[in-house]
C-alpha cells in the first residue's frame, strides 16, 4: 500500500498549485486526476475580482482594494476565509512559480488588466501572461487585429468593430488572412493546431510578409492565442523583431493555448520537484474513520488499488468540473467522501430565469462547507475529518461570475492549505 505525505485530488490550477508548493517543500505528494482540469478551456491568466459590483459595467482597476466591497455583498464568498493578506501573498507566490519554470506572467495583486476578448469584450484581470499583458486597454493606442480565415471562431472585424464602440481610446483595425503553409486552406483547424504551426520559422516569415504592408501606424499588433506552445517566447521575439511593432494576444475559444502551457509549466514543475503524477485514475472512494482519511481508493485496470496520506486535498472542482455530481431528481452528492454540502434539492430553484443574472446561478454556489482551516464541515460546523481539506471551485459559495473571481480562489486556497501542511510537517 502506497503511503503519502499529501495526496491531491484533481489536476485543475487548484490542485496543481497545491500539488506544487507542498513537492517543492520536501513533501512526497501524489497528484491524481481523471483527467486533464479545465486549464485547458480558459484563457491562462488569473482572474481575482474583474467587476464590483457584479452588475457593474466599469471592470475593477485594483482587486483587493474592492475586496471588502464584494465581501460585504457576498459575504458567505470563500475569500472572507483568506483575507488580504494570504491573498496577495498566493498571488505573488504563483507569479514567483509560474515564472521560474518558463512562463512570464506580469500584473500584481492592486492592479488589473483589461484585455480585449475574442469578442472584442473587456476582460480585467490581475495576472497575465507577457504576451497577453501586451494588449492593455487602459492606454490610447492604434490596434491592428489580424485572424486567419482558417482558424474557427475568431472574427478580427468583430473585435475590432467591438473594441471601437467602448469609447476606449483604443482605436482598432482588422485584417484577415489566409495562413501560410502547411495550414493554408485547411478548414475549421483548431488553436493548438495552429500554435504548432506558429514554431515553424518559414510559416512565421511568410507571415511577417503578409502582415508588415497593412502595419504601417498602427501602435501594436494583436493575433489568435496562438503563438506557440513549447517554443512560445521565441515566437513572439520572432514576431517582433520581424514586424518591427509590439505584439500581443487575443483568447481564443478553447482548447486555449495559453491554458495549456499553464497547464504543462506546472505539471513540469511538479514532476521536477519529485512528484508523482496519475492522470486518468478515478478515485472511487474514500474512507473516513474516527475523524480521519485512512484510505481511499484508485480504479485501476484489475482493481481498486488502496492508498494513504497524511493529508489528503480535495481540489475536483464543482458541478460544471465534476467535482459535484447531480441527478434528475435533484440530488447533489459529492462523490468520493460523500461530504455533507451547501445544496438545493429542488431543480427548479437551480437556476434564476435571467441567464445573466447578477446574482449569478444558484446551481454554481454549491459546494463543500468547511471550517477557516479549509476542513469539510457538517451542518453543525464539526470538522468530517481532520487531514481532509478542500480547496477551490468545489467549495460552496464560490460562484465564479459574481466578480470573476474563479482563478484567483483557486491559486490562494490552494496557498493556503499547502502553507498549512508545510508549516505542520516542520
């Protein structure tokens, strides 16, 4: 039987941070997951607190200076478990990880940056990747927007035409193109494909040709999140160098390049630092006794395999990530400990009728309760087991559009308990 210092529980950015920090402090960790996290589906920056209040059309310019606003109307919000404090200090902590291992990500936690989306939309963020940092609104500039008739669902005109009509001082054009080989003429290709195509130096040169003649006074040039996987910041040197101009980029809909290298930049930091890493095992159940994890158990091809930690972290997400499972009578159970939740039972009171709703959907404030040491709770507020700890979008009350403040709830509660861990192991 495998015997663990902590074992983490989903490979989304709360698991992978959580896993980072405590491997990277000398613990032998296991992070197990049944599949790849919702990395891979967002944007790649960390979002803390975008809009205050919710229904504001004004995005948030400092996060935690708005921060005793969102709490006072949303006070049941995880964030109340962390304050300032250990939410600057995880934010900085992730910058510090993230760009230690190949990644350049720039912001701080008073500043937010408001970049443009695939719509031409505002998006505020706290933490951003360089070359998406580079497409800053808050300053007057002329932009060009350059897609490719190949890549699905990015429409330069749309985003520029978008951008135009906020009364941003941006002022934006649009180019579309045809890609250079080996990618011209293909149908509906994806990002990650064309990201591949971006390391290729003769496609990026034939670019540079077709783009530099529409260039000329514009400010900065924005392109698809597409610039590069593995070789990301040689592309975008490349780019510069070659157009002569700044350049930045755009979110894409998934699958989001930038999200994978997020993804791939901590999951290498982790194995680095000596974890071990299962993608693709379920766990089927754990089990709870005298008020501790003794055991759960991994699906395996022949059977269930035991395994024990000190300290297990539950990091599986909500009901959009699987972390909570629903059926059509209502039930909501979380499926691995069976831990008491925050939850209606009545589908009807699930939703609001606005889809857009401020308030934001019910269905998403669900969640696991826990206590300020992030421990699962019962109704009584009694701890279920005391080295069990829950971190992320699986904690009740966390609904992410109320502000935007998914990423950052990720990346500081997963700080928090490993800070916890460390510091009891010593």
């Amino acid at each position: 039987m495998s015997v663990y210092d902590t074992i983490v529980i989903g490979a989304g950015l709360t698991g992978l941070t959580a896993a980072c920090r405590l491997a990277q402090a000398g613990q032998k960790v296991l992070l197990t997951a049944l599949g790849e996290g919702a990395l891979l589906l967002a944007p790649g920056c960390i979002d803390v607190l975008g809009f205050q209040p919710a229904d504001s059309q004004q995005p948030v310019k400092d996060p935690l200076a708005q921060l005793d606003s969102f709490l006072s109307d949303n006070p049941d919000h995880p964030y109340r478990l962390l304050g300032k404090e250990t939410l600057a200090a995880g934010l900085t902590a992730f910058q510090e990880l993230v760009n230690r291992h190949g990644l350049n990500f720039q912001g701080d936690p008073h500043h937010n940056w408001h970049l443009p989306t695939t719509i031409g939309a505002v998006h505020p963020t706290c933490l951003a990747p360089a070359s998406m940092a580079g497409g800053d609104l808050q300053k007057a500039a002329k932009v060009l927007i350059v897609g490719f008739r190949e890549l699905r669902d990015f429409y330069p005109t749309l985003i520029a035409d978008n951008l135009n009509s906020q009364s941003l001082g941006v002022q934006a054009s649009a180019l579309q193109l045809d890609a250079p080989p080996p990618v011209a003429g293909r149908v509906n290709i994806t990002p990650i494909q064309l990201a591949h195509a971006f390391e290729d130096p003769l496609f990026r040169r034939r670019l540079v040709q077709a783009v530099a003649p529409h260039s000329k006074g514009v400010d900065k040039i924005g392109f698809p999140a597409v610039l590069g996987l593995a070789e990301h910041a040689g592309v975008l040197a490349d780019l510069q160098k070659g157009l002569g101009k700044p350049v930045f980029e755009i979110n894409t809909l998934p699958p989001s390049v930038p999200g994978r290298r997020l993804f791939e930049a901590l999951r290498d930091a982790f194995l680095k630092a000596g974890g071990r890493l299962i993608i693709g095992g379920k766990i089927l159940a754990g089990r709870i006794e005298n008020g501790r994890v003794v055991e759960i158990r991994l699906e395996t091809a022949s059977r269930a395999k035991p395994l024990r930690a000190e300290n297990i972290i539950l990091a599986t997400g909500g009901i959009f990530g699987g972390g909570l499972q629903t059926d059509a009578s209502g039930r909501v159970w979380e499926p691995i400990f069976g831990l008491p939740l925050h939850a209606e039972d009545n589908r009807h009171r699930w939703f609001t009728r606005s889809f857009f709703a401020s308030t934001g959907q019910p269905v998403a404030n669900y969640g696991v309760m826990v206590n300020a040491r992030f421990n699962p709770v019962d109704e009584a507020g009694q701890p279920v087991a005391e080295n069990l700890f829950a971190a992320g979008a699986v904690l009740a009350h966390s609904e992410w559009t109320r502000g935007r403040t998914g990423d950052g709830l990720a990346v500081t509660t997963a700080y928090a308990i490993a800070e916890q861990l460390t510091r009891s192991a010593q």
